[in-house]
C-alpha cells in the first residue's frame, strides 16, 4: 500500500531567477519585492512550487553559487525581511517555496575562508588543503573551459585547496564535524523564514577519497542521511531536492530507502533530478526515434514511494552533456550548437525556443513529454513563452537575460537606464514579440498551451504517480507510453518525426481537447502529440 502522495510529487515547479525576475527600485537589478509584484503570473499560470536561485552575499563570480554569507541577502537583491515576505506572498497564493542550499563550496571571499587561509581557529580545518596538487587525481575538472585543476595554490596559506568548480569557490571540508553542524545551522535559518525545503545544490562532491572519482562517496550518503534526518526531524514537511548529474543508477542511492524494494521509504532525498534523460529528448526529436528516451526509462531504477523525480527541459546552466557518450556529445553539438560560442564546457548554452528553432510544435511536444513522462515537470523562467538567449554574453549569462513582461522599454523589466543584463531585443526573440502581456491577450500563444498542459496535469493524478508502460509500434518516430494510477490511465502518444503516424487508440477522452475519441486509428500529424485517458 503507498502511503498518501505528499505535495511534491504532483508538484508543477517554477525556477525563479531573482536577478531577471523584476526590479522593483531602479537600480537594473531584479529583485525579492520585484518577484513578488509577479507573483501573481506564476499562480495564473498554475505553478506550485517556486524554486529560487541563489541570493545571498556574493562576489557573483558563479551568479551567486559563490556565497560569502549564508545568513544573508545580496543587498541588489533586498534583505532578508524582503526574502521572508516573498515565501510569505508565494504562501499567501498557494505556491511553496523552495531555495538552493549550496553545501560544497563558498566563496573565497567567505570570512570563514579568509579564516582558514590564514590557519585560524576554528576555521583551519574548515577547507580541503594539501602541500601537493597530486591528490584526489581520478577526480574529473567540471568547469573544463576554465579550470586547468581542482587544486590552486594559496600564497597567503602556503598550501593548495581544493575546488571542483571555479578557484574563487573552495569545496568545504565535510569530514570536518563543525562543517557538518553549519550547514545543519544554516538550513535552519533559512528554514526559519517558512522555506519549504531545498534543492541541494552539486551533493556529489561533499567527501573526497583517495583512489576514487571523488563523486557519490558513501561518506557523502552518510551525511547526506544525516541531513534528511535533522530535517525530518524538524521540518516534516520539507523537501530536499538533490541535484546530483549522474546516471540513473548512481542517483539512485540518493534517494535512500532499499534499492531492491520500493516500498521501504527513501531517507535521503525526496527528489532527484533526472539529468540524462534531458539530453536524450532533444536527440530524440533530432533523430525522429524514440530509442534513446525509451532505453534511458528503461535504465531507471523505480524509486521509494515517497519520492519523486524532476524533470525539466532546460535551466540556468548550459544544457548538459556530460551523461551522453562521447560520440552522442559530439552529435548533439554539431546538431545542437553548430556555431562554437553555443558551446560551453561539455554543454550548450541555448535556451528551449533557440534550441528547437523556435518551431512552436517542437516546443509544444517536448513541454509535452515534460509533463506526461514521470518525474515533477520544473519550467524555467521564461520558457513558459519561449524566450530567446544571447550566446555573446559571459559564462551561461546568456540564457539569464530579463524576463520579457511586455513591450514597452526594458521589456517592462525595469525603469533603469541600465540592466545587469541587456534584454533579448532581436527580431524573432526580442522583447518586442515575445512577452507575457501578449501572450496572454492571445489565447493560441505557447502561454495557454502550457496554462493548459498544467491544469490537465493537475487533474489527472496518474501523470504524476503512475507507473510507466512504453508501447511499441513499427515508426520508431511514435513514442507512447501509459500512465497508469488508481484504475485510470492515460495514453500518450508523441510524434517525434515530420511524417505523419497513424496509431490504433481505444475508446477515452483527449484531456488537452477536453473531447471524447472513438477506438480507431487516429493520425498524429508531424511532431503532435495527445494525451487520451481511459
Ligand atoms: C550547480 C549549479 C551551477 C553552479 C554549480 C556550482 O551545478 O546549477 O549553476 O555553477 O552548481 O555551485
């Protein structure tokens, strides 16, 4: 018997940027009092979680995964008063919130790492230092383009520390008991401001081991237990999210529980995202074949019963390659980002509308496979009316540009002469055309087809908890699948080709065309899609 599904895992999760959001003082900022101004779109839309990027203190070296305070707010962005009244405002409209709670690293510009360097107690043990940079060597370099090492030399200590992303962000030292104990002091603060959970950001990393990757260490499991526990403890019903990008089998043990027996509940995470199905979506829609979304399905472990995976199709980093073969990476760049500047570390830096040519039925059948293959569906802020990136800014800025509200200066973003960053104005993606205030007078716009999917998502529980069961059928093109929950399924049929495919249905009812359809043959025309309940 599964227990009853909690609020998560028929969640809709928005990913808020508090930066591009909306600034509500002038300065080019976005801000907390800004996001709460737009609150009411994401209710109207029928989000109901939000989850918001990083705000704290910070150089902004990695956008504000660099924090130099945790028990604070970056001041562009408001204060911490302003940070408790937008959970409050998100509450008041029926959404939950939840916030990035970055354990590996600081920044080194974090007092505790300014401490440490110079060997101050507490603090000297509070990093990863070492007289030589030959340890930890099995350890891969994620930030590729721009780290030669995860090790940097520090004159001021005399010694190396370890980092796995960018050098102004030393990894904390976990096998250190008072680190373990901040990071308990620091979800409590925030907590403390009605937080409904967080989403855990790079959890592979915590421990490092000699003679191992360094990644999914079950020192860092234990850990990570200990966490949930101090959660469950204190905040029952709250979530974390892991956000660890490895195959379906190493994000597995993050969830906890019994790996052979689904009905032992999960004691480490409630939600995991599901990275490497991601890229074998847009590979699906490229080649017109379900193969490689059926085999990644196929290759995931069920999960405890009171968990969850998240899906989404893009965010705020490059669209991630790592979880394809080197062959399938080298495929997705030259179909995907044919010109060298999309291309960032092993990834791409495009957002979802730019990726799928802006062809509105390629973006239509991916946001539709967002939302009827399991796992919570998380929409990235501005795709909900297919924004457009700007691959000549920094880093992955590109796809962090101002939210596009309407047509009026600045996108209706801001009143400031200048932004943190320049608003997409070109003429397909620009501001001009692509804004909320125009998407929502037209009822046909990418807007309504999304407000639509989330209310059918809504009222049918076996898209969210129902168990999965691919179909076959000759054209590889058709990828159907059911979600069945409770007596009720629903059949999903996607074509991912530009031919037509005929495909035999049963009696049911269509949930998006709210219309009845006779057993027969239905026809799907180039890259359609249905959603038919029995
Ligand atoms: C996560 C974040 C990414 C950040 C990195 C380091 O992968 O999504 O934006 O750069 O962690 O904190």
């Amino acid at each position: 018997m599964s227990p009853v599904p909690t609020w998560y895992q028929t969640a809709v999760f928005y990913e808020l940027y508090v930066r591009a959001f909306q600034d509500s003082n002038g300065d080019g900022n976005g801000d907390l009092r800004g996001a709460i101004q737009r609150l009411d779109h994401l209710a109207d839309l029928g989000v109901t979680c939000l989850w918001l990027l990083p705000t704290f203190p910070s150089p902004l070296v990695d956008d504000g995964y660099d924090i130099a305070d945790y028990f604070g707010v970056h001041a562009d962005y408001g204060t911490v008063e302003d940070f408790r009244a937008l959970v409050e405002a998100a509450h008041a409209r029926g959404m939950r919130v939840i916030a990035d709670l970055v354990m590996n690293h600081t920044s080194d510009q974090h007092p505790w790492f300014q401490a440490s360097r110079r060997r101050e107690a507490p603090y000297d043990d509070y990093y990863v230092w070492s007289d030589t940079d030959q340890k930890y060597e099995d350890a891969r370099i994620i930030f590729l383009d721009t780290e030669p090492s995860n090790w940097t030399w520090d004159k001021v200590r005399g010694q190396y520390f370890w980092h796995r992303f960018y050098r102004q962000q030393p990894d904390l030292n976990f096998d250190n008991p008072a680190v373990q104990q901040a990071m308990f002091d620091i979800a409590r603060f925030w907590m403390g401001l009605g937080l409904d959970g967080f989403r855990a950001d790079a959890v592979p990393y915590l421990i490092e081991r000699e003679g191992t990757n360094c990644e999914n260490l079950p020192e860092t499991h234990a850990y990570l237990k200990q966490l949930r526990a101090f959660m469950d403890a204190e905040y029952p019903e709250a979530i974390l999210l892991c956000e660890a990008n490895q195959w379906p089998e190493d994000v597995r043990p993050y969830f906890g529980g019994d790996p052979d027996d689904p009905t032992v509940l999960g004691d480490e995470f409630h939600m995991g995202f599901h990275f490497p199905v991601m890229p074998r979506l847009y590979m699906a829609l490229k080649r017109g074949d379900r193969t490689p979304v059926v085999e990644i399905m196929g290759r995931t472990p069920s999960i405890p019963v009171n968990c969850q995976w998240c899906m989404f199709l893009r965010n705020h980093d490059e669209l991630t390659l790592e979880m394809v073969t080197e062959e399938e990476r080298h495929w997705m760049w030259r179909e995907y980002a044919p010109e060298a500047r999309m291309r960032l570390n092993l990834g791409i830096r495009r957002r979802l509308a730019p990726l799928l040519d802006n062809d509105r039925r390629k973006i239509e059948l991916l946001n539709s496979l967002l939302f009827t293959l399991p796992g919570s569906p998380i929409i990235y802020y501005g795709d909900e009316i297919g924004m457009g990136d700007d691959i000549w800014l920094h880093d992955r800025n590109g796809v962090r540009t101002p939210m596009q509200w309407d047509g009026s200066a600045n996108a209706g973003f801001s009143d400031a002469d200048s932004l943190y960053a320049p608003v997409i104005s070109d003429e397909v993606f620009g501001y001009q055309r692509v804004n909320v205030v125009a998407q929502k007078a037209d009822p046909a716009s990418l807007y309504h087809t999304l407000r639509r999917f989330i209310a059918a998502y809504k009222s049918q529980p076996a898209l969210a908890l129902g168990d999965l069961r691919f179909l076959d059928h000759p054209d590889p093109a058709l990828l159907a699948f059911e979600r069945s929950y409770e007596g009720k399924t629903v059949l999903c049929l996607h074509n991912l080709g530009e031919h037509d495919v005929r495909v035999a249905v049963p009696d049911g009812q269509d949930m998006l065309a709210d219309a009845p359809v006779s057993a027969g043959e239905v026809s799907l025309p180039a890259y359609g899609y249905r959603w038919l309940i029995q």
